[in-house]
C-alpha cells in the first residue's frame, strides 16, 4: 500500500532538511527519506561538522605551543585519542538528535532507508531495519549528495588507504602520512593529523595548493602549511602505489621529468568528491544526468521531469552545504507558487585551516583571467592592531572594486577567523554595495573586522594604518 504525501524530499543533508523543515513550515504534508537514523547527512556524520570539531581540537594545541611567544609554557600535551573520538563522535549526536527533535516537531514522516525511483511520483523505499515501502508524492525533491572521489585501481591494502570519511574514524594517528590533493579537505585534515603527532606530506598535481583562490592569499597559508608539514610537493604525480611492510610504498613524477619514492605509514586520498546523481530508478524519468553526474535543473531548482527538483551537492558547483541550504529554500519557495529563482551574486568559500582562508564573489584571478575591469586593494595584518595583540599578523584583507562604479566585486581573507568576517563581504556584494559604504561602516576597536573597513579606505587612498596613496 502507497503512503501518500505531498512533498517528498530525498536525502537529508544540509540542503534536504531544510528544504521538508521549510515545506512544512509553509503548510505541507512532507515525507523525507535517508539512510541515518536522523536528519545531518554527510556533513554533520561525516564531513563539515566532525571535521570542525577537530579542527578546533588542533587550534587548540598549536595555541599552546604558540603561548611560549608570549612567556606561557605549558608541558607537552598528551591526547588522549579515546576521548577526542568520543568528543567528535558526541558533537555529531547533538546536532544529530536536535534535528530529529525538529523533524518531530513540524510533524514531517521520516523514513529511514535507501529509496528507489518507481516513477516520476512514487518511489520505493528499502527500510533500514527489513522491509520495503511505497511512497507516492505530488512533488519530490532529490538531495542525494556526494561521495568523496577516488583513485582508480588502488591494490593496496584498505587500512592503509583513508578518505575524508574514514580519516574522520580517528582509529589511530600513524607517525606518517600522505595526504594527496592539496584542496581544501586535504588541508584541512592534514592539519588535524599534524597537530596530532603525524609527520605529514602533501602532493599536489597542480602548481599551487587551492587553485580556486587567489595566490596572494594562499601564500599565506601555504607558508603556515610548510611548517607543519614535513614537505609539500607541488606539480607532482603519484605514479604508482604499493603496499610494502611498514606501509604504502609511494612513487611520484615530478614536473623536472625525475621521479621518487618514499615509504608512509598510510595515505589519504583527499581528490574531491563526486555528486550522487546516478540516483537508483532515475532512467524511469526525464531527469537529465551531465557526464560528471551532475543533476541538470532550471533557475528554480527544477529538472527536466516536471514533479522532481534537485539541490545541492547533485544540482551542481559549488559543492557546499550553505549553497545546499540556499537552493532548498529556492526549491520549495517554487513548489509554492512563489516567485523565486537562484542568482546568488556571491557563494562564500572558507578553508577551515590555521590560518583560515575564506573568499567570495569575483576573484582578482577571474577579474585578469576575464578581463574584468577591477580595482585591488590589501590591508596587511601586520598593520592592525588587534591581529598584533593575539600575536597573528599571518594574514591579509583585499577587496575587488569595479573601478568606475565602486562597486564592491569580491572579497578575500586569510587569517585567524576569516570564515566569520566573509559574512560582511558577501552581504557587501548581494547588497551592491560601494567602498564608501564599507568605508564609512564604524567597526569595532580594536577587532579583525577593522581589516575591511581599512581595506575599502584604500581604496580612496587613506587607509589610517597603510600609507599607500592612491594612484593618479
């Protein structure tokens, strides 16, 4: 027997809870499927949130060793990896049981199990705990999400071998280890496993790590990667891997035409991630699968078959859960009638590093790469005083102008808390926002934030703490 309901959303991740949560807020009956016991997605299980968790337990120990700076010496720490599993593990379930608390709340029928297109208005659902059930629905909403990329034909051993979902296990902390792609997941969790004791490397095909960034910011946090690394090699190809009795023999192809090899206790392949479009039964509607297995939908979120849209990670880049969230409200604003359409002007992007690295809107290598007239201007940390006080002058605030409107195009940061300041550059940019506006803002003495308000100064040539005149 068929269980009716108007909306039903697949997937719960960042973009499919938000998507049933705000459906029944605006009145409709609401089914949402996945595969966990309540709604988080990857993100929350696997991803964005576990990742954080350590991320601040490795900020946490770099400020003690950074304390010495500062006459404050504290005796070598001793993690104890039972309990930071424990701690990371329990973050999940808070955030995991209040959003199972929420679903509850707004009366929305969760199924948990894996479902299968029947039709373009049915789906079947294998339940997690034995069985299967029928699901019919006026609209469906796909949110499947991705998975993380990997290398073809790996014949080494499975325990040497981590990905962004298994790195986040903690099963131990190897004394060496390879972290291959030098984007932002790779950063990120080679940090976390530096600042547990790993000696770690990185390779990278490309010439730079975080080639979506500009390299004036990624300098700086390159500087910071090479210290905590044991070595970054960049315009590098791992040729071959095999498995060898102290762990993965690894041999690489340099960009010079000479090749290497070294021994590492395990290897993370940290290379992307791939959308989850090939959805089980999709053949059976007229939704549209590009060759990278991206989802193609309309400027309301809506696929080629009438009565199914798609969000997130499976719609298209960028792969990020706030852009998730934002094409969920877009999607069911649709499905209500509303007038809606999804042109963000800027998607911010952080790095979750130390220091952070967050960017949003034009990039100065877009600007140049798409003869863009643009103006830059750069507000060093070294200049602000409250970045001097916590003793972290690694880091640089820039703006992006339209040179004739003042129009603010783009914003960048590196530094400690850039992830929080991006907010007023993307408010900046969907607000069309000027310099003058961003100048003439009062910001808090002494703060990080003050970066942006003397950077859009500069604009005007005055910046109070950088004597750089504007040109004529």
């Amino acid at each position: 027997m068929a269980n009716p309901t108007h909306v039903t959303v697949i997937g719960a991740g960042p973009g499919g809870y938000p998507a049933a949560f705000l459906a029944a807020d605006l009145g409709m009956q609401v089914t949402l499927v996945d595969e966990e016991k309540n709604p988080g997605g990857v993100c929350v299980y696997r991803g964005c949130i576990p990742s954080k968790a350590l991320l601040h337990v490795a900020k946490v120990l770099d400020e003690a060793r950074h304390a010495a700076q500062f006459g404050v010496e504290f005796a070598a720490p001793r993690v104890d990896l039972d309990k930071l599993r424990a701690f990371k593990d329990g973050v999940v379930s808070k955030m995991t049981s209040g959003t199972g608390v929420l679903t509850r709340s707004r009366k929305i029928r969760y199924v948990q199990g894996r479902a299968t297109i029947v039709d373009p208005k049915t789906v079947s659902v294998a339940l997690t705990g034995g069985g299967e059930e029928t699901i019919t629905f006026d609209v469906g909403i796909l949110a499947t999400g991705s998975r993380p990329a990997t290398l073809p034909n790996l014949s080494i051993s499975a325990d040497r071998v981590l990905d962004s979902t298994t790195a986040l296990d903690l099963k131990s902390v190897p004394k060496s280890l390879l972290v291959i792609g030098g984007g932002y997941i790779g950063l990120e969790l080679g940090s976390v496993y530096a600042a547990l004791g790993s000696k770690v490397s990185v390779v990278e095909m490309l010439p730079g790590l975080l080639p979506g960034a500009d390299r004036d910011l990624v300098k700086i946090l390159a500087d910071r990667i090479g210290k905590i690394c044991e070595t970054v090699m960049l315009e590098t190809k791992v040729a071959k891997m095999a498995d060898d009795p102290k762990g993965v023999k690894v041999n690489f192809e340099h960009a010079d035409g000479t090749t290497s090899e070294k021994v590492y206790e395990k290897v993370l392949v940290s290379i992307g991630r791939r959308p989850n479009g090939q959805v089980p039964g999709i053949e059976k509607t007229k939704v549209v699968v590009d060759p990278k297995g991206f989802i193609q939908v309309d400027a309301q979120r809506r696929t080629a078959e009438p009565t199914l849209y798609a969000i997130g990670d499976v719609a298209g880049e960028p792969m990020l859960a706030h852009k998730a969230t934002y094409e969920a409200k877009i999607a069911v604003e649709a499905i209500a009638g509303h007038k809606v359409a999804y042109e963000p002007r800027a998607i911010p992007a952080v790095v979750f590093t130390d220091p952070e690295l967050a960017w949003c809107g034009l990039t100065e290598q877009e600007a140049k790469r798409d003869n863009i007239p643009h103006e830059v201007t750069k507000f060093p940390w070294g200049a602000s005083g409250r970045a001097t006080s916590i003793g972290r002058t690694d880091g640089l605030t820039k703006i992006i102008f339209d040179p004739k409107t003042e129009r603010v195009l783009g914003v960048g940061i590196v530094g400690v808390g850039a992830g929080e300041m991006i907010a007023e550059g993307t408010l900046a940019i969907e607000m069309a926002a000027v310099a003058t506006d961003l100048a003439m803002t009062i910001h808090a003495h002494p703060t990080l934030a003050e970066t942006v308000m003397e950077s859009a100064e500069g604009f005007f040539g005055h910046a109070t703490h950088v004597f750089r005149p504007k040109k004529k």
